[in-house]
C-alpha cells in the first residue's frame, strides 16, 4: 500500500517540480511512525540548511495511506500540519541568506498536486542574532493558521559569515 502511495506523491512532486526548491532534494527520511491500523503515517525529514552550515532542522508530517486515499476520495492531498524543530550540528558558517522582513524558502513539500504545500522558512532576527525556522501550510486559495517555530541563537556559537 505504502509503496502505491509513495508512487502518487513522486508523480505529485513531477508535476509540480517547476514550483520546488533544490533543497527538497537534500531531505532525509529518519523515522515513520505508523499512527493506525489503516497505514496512515507521521513522516520524520531531517532538512540541512542550504545556506547555513551546521543547522538541520527535523520536519514532522502526515502522510495519508492508500486505503484511507480510496475512503476519503481525496486521492492527491496530505494534510498540511507540520512540526519542526531545528538545532546546531555542528560549526555554524552562515551563507549568503535572505536578510529581508519575510525571510526565505529553506523547504517546500507539496501536500497536493497544486494548491497545497508545506513550506520551510527562514528569517533572520537581526536584534537579537538569532535564525527563526518556521514551518507552515501554504495553500493557494485559503490561508492557514497551521504552524510550527523553532530558533537557533547565534549568540556564542561561534557563527561566521561565509563570503
């Protein structure tokens, strides 16, 4: 079952590959928690920083299995909920980062074909030198108030500018 559903999200991912960022190849399946005897699961990607040495960040998702797909009748859609937390593993060397008020893309992953997506971001607090990681559903046609945070201080860890 899993293995069908794995196949429908990749054809997802082609069709929307156009809209994706690099560093969606760069995650990593660590874990997969089964959370019912239908085959539903709690998908565990660690993303390294693209642009930030010596972050990763640990995603959290729902992956929707093939039987509760045919039950719902909703066969291209996840939901959009996500957790994450991100932490130093190792010398941070900043890169050159968006520095701007909304930040920057780090991760996207499409949770539909084409209107839903859970993303990544990446804002820089100037004030108080620390890397905000927010991870949150964007949809096309409806906002959502689906969200996680998680912040890496720069204070004392030694980080450098990579120019």
């Amino acid at each position: 079952m899993n293995t069908l559903v794995n196949a429908l999200k990749r054809i997802s991912i082609v069709a929307g590959a156009a809209c994706l960022t690099p560093s969606l190849l760069a995650a990593d399946e660590v874990g997969r928690v089964g959370v019912d005897w239908v085959g539903n699961d709690i998908i565990i990607e660690a993303i390294p920083d693209p642009e930030v040495q010596g972050v990763t960040c640990h995603i959290a998702y729902f992956e929707r299995s093939l039987f509760d797909r045919l039950s719902n009748g909703n066969w291209f859609e996840d939901p959009s909920n996500a957790a994450i937390d991100c932490r130093q593993t190792g010398p941070i060397v900043v890169g050159d980062i968006d520095r701007s008020w909304d930040g920057e893309n780090v991760f996207r992953e499409r949770q539909s074909i084409v209107l839903k997506s859970v993303v990544v971001k990446r804002i820089f607090d100037a004030d108080n030198n620390t890397l905000i990681y927010l991870a949150h559903a964007s949809e096309l046609s409806q906002g959502s108030a689906k969200m996680s945070i998680s912040t890496i201080p720069l204070y004392e860890t030694g980080a450098v500018r990579d120019d």
